[in-house]
C-alpha cells in the first residue's frame, strides 16, 4: 500500500513546480484525470502511443510513477455511454486509445459512465470557514436536461453491457486493467440520465457481465461513502476479491440525499478502520487525495489541502502496517 497524487493534466497542473510538489511530499504514483482538458493532444477523438509514452517519461523523470489514467475527455465515449450515432467510431477510437495506453506502459485506465459528470450544488462552510464541494438532492433535481431528452435505467445498462464485452477481452490481450468510478452523487437520476453507480449491488453486477481481472474498479472511498450502504462491507467484498484498482481516499459528511465533503479526518467513515481492512486483505495499490476542502491562503489546485491529505494518508498506512 502506497500513496498515490491525482493531478489534472493541462498545461498548467502538469508543470514541474506540480510535479515537484507531488515528489516531495512522498507520493509514489501518479494518476492523470482528465475528464474535459487535457495536455495530451486530441487526435480525432483518440490518443496517439507516442504522446503517451513522452507523458509517462516526463513524469518518471521526477522519480514517479505514472500508473493510471483517470478519464478521457467525455467527448471520445459519450455516444457509446448513450448510444448515439457516432458509437461504433467512438468504440474503434477507444479501443485504439486503449490499446496505446497499455502499449505506452501505464497499467490502468479508469472511467466513468457519467455522460454529464460529478454534480455538485452551491459549496458549503466547513471546519474553520474552508469550503468544501455539497450536493442537496432537491436543488440537484431541478436543474435541466444535460443531454435533450430522459434516458432509461434499462437502456443504459444495456449501453454499458455492450461496452465491457468489447473492451474487456481487448484490455486482457493488451494486459491493461479498466475500472468504473462510482456515481457522484449516487442517486437515481439527474439531469434526464440514470446514474446506474450508485449502489452494492450495481457493482456487483458490473463484475458479472464479464468476469475477468481486467473488468475492475477505480474505488472512489468517497462516493461510496456517499451511497446509503455499509462502507466497510463494500470495502470488504470488493477488496478481498481484488477488484480494487486504485482508492480515492476521502470522507464525507454523511450518505445522500443531502452531504458536503469533509476534510479526511473529519468525516463520518473511520479512515482507519477502513484502512485496516484494506491492508487486512494484502491490498497492493495506492491511495491519493482526490478533491480536498479548499482552505484560507491555498491555490486553485489546492496544495496545501492535498498536503494535508497525503500526510494523513502515508501516517495512516503507516499505523496499520505498523500495529
């Protein structure tokens, strides 16, 4: 178990003092998001293996690691996500992207199935004044259509269903593990689109469809806290079955329908219980910060929170590996 840095990748949040940052503090791996901006060049809806591997080098020139990457801009596979027109272009361009990531030698790709993203409602004050990201269900519900029309709970398992038959035995051949972040928030539906992961058993069944250790999950600790489930057991089940990819390690104030995020230590869940059952289980993969609470005096990508986080992180894999 190690720590792990999320950094966006755009010519700003790439740049060496960022790097820097991530390496000092005693961070190992790095995890690249990118849901709508990006340093790596769009080519037609599809990423190139040589931009790849120049992104890999540059980050290993810093002594890191770049071992996942967390989204494609949501245009690539918003039509395979909803079924749309250009979903047998969007299949071929993904499956070329893939293969290339697995081939410029980054392990993991994490996704989501959220065609409009992680929704948020106006922030809200938390320890000592610092804001921090809140969803309140009723406000959430007004807001309008994200993509012109109602979409079916059905229709979009059946979307995904023929995804993860495509791009699972090519993730096997390639040697690259895919994993699903949950629902954020997880609920029903906003904005006319099902948010198919929001539960226990939604998961479960995404490793069903095709049972494979490439078809796995990017466990965001945070919003499966976020689901009205037992936290413990999710961890429990899914880590001692080794699906877990990778952990977005953060706490929230409470399950849905209303929470705002939480400092790490502030939050409902016991990070160290969960860290135990974690390490209880051999788990062999990092965790990293993901959003922090945004404090008096901090940058826009938030360095001083994430400092925060990650010491709190290392101290804690430290405890349990030490009790």
């Amino acid at each position: 178990m190690r720590s792990g840095q999320g950094i966006y990748p755009s010519s700003i949040w790439i740049d060496e003092e960022t790097l820097q940052f991530a390496s000092q503090f005693g961070t190992n791996d790095i995890v690249l998001q990118s849901y709508d901006r990006s340093c790596i060049p769009d080519n037609g809806g599809k990423w190139e293996k040589y931009d790849l591997v120049k992104l890999r080098l540059r980050v290993e020139s810093y002594g890191l690691k770049l071992t996942a990457l967390e989204n494609v801009p949501s245009s690539f596979y918003d039509h395979i996500m909803l079924n749309g027109p250009r979903r047998d272009e969007q299949i071929e361009n993904m499956i070329y992207t893939i293969r290339n990531i697995a081939r410029a030698g980054i392990p993991i790709f994490g996704y989501n199935w959220e065609p409009s993203l992680v929704w948020r409602t106006p922030y809200e004050l938390i320890r000592g004044g610092s804001n921090a990201t809140a969803f309140n269900e009723k406000m959430g519900k007004s807001y309008p259509l994200t993509h012109h029309r109602e979409y079916s709970e059905e229709e979009m398992w059946e979307n995904l269903e023929y995804w993860i038959k495509i791009i699972t035995p090519i993730a096997e051949e390639e040697g690259i593990r895919l994993g699903i972040h949950p629902s954020d928030p997880p609920v029903p539906k906003l904005g006319g689109v099902p948010r198919l992961f929001r539960s226990f058993a939604a998961y479960k069944r995404l490793i069903e469809i095709y049972p494979s250790d490439s078809n796995a999950i990017e466990f965001c600790q945070g919003s499966f806290s976020e689901m009205q489930e037992d936290i413990y057991e999710m961890i429990e089940y899914f880590v001692s079955r080794r699906k877990i990819l990778y952990v977005h390690f953060r706490n929230v104030s409470n399950p849905v329908p209303d929470f705002k995020e939480e400092f790490i230590n502030t939050g409902y869940v016991d990070m160290y219980k969960a860290m135990q059952i974690y390490h209880k289980h051999n788990f062999d993969g990092l965790f990293m910060d993901d959003h922090v609470p945004h404090t008096h005096g901090d940058t826009e990508w938030g360095h001083r929170g994430r400092a925060f986080a990650n010491g709190y992180i290392q101290a804690m894999i430290e405890a349990v590996q030490k009790r």
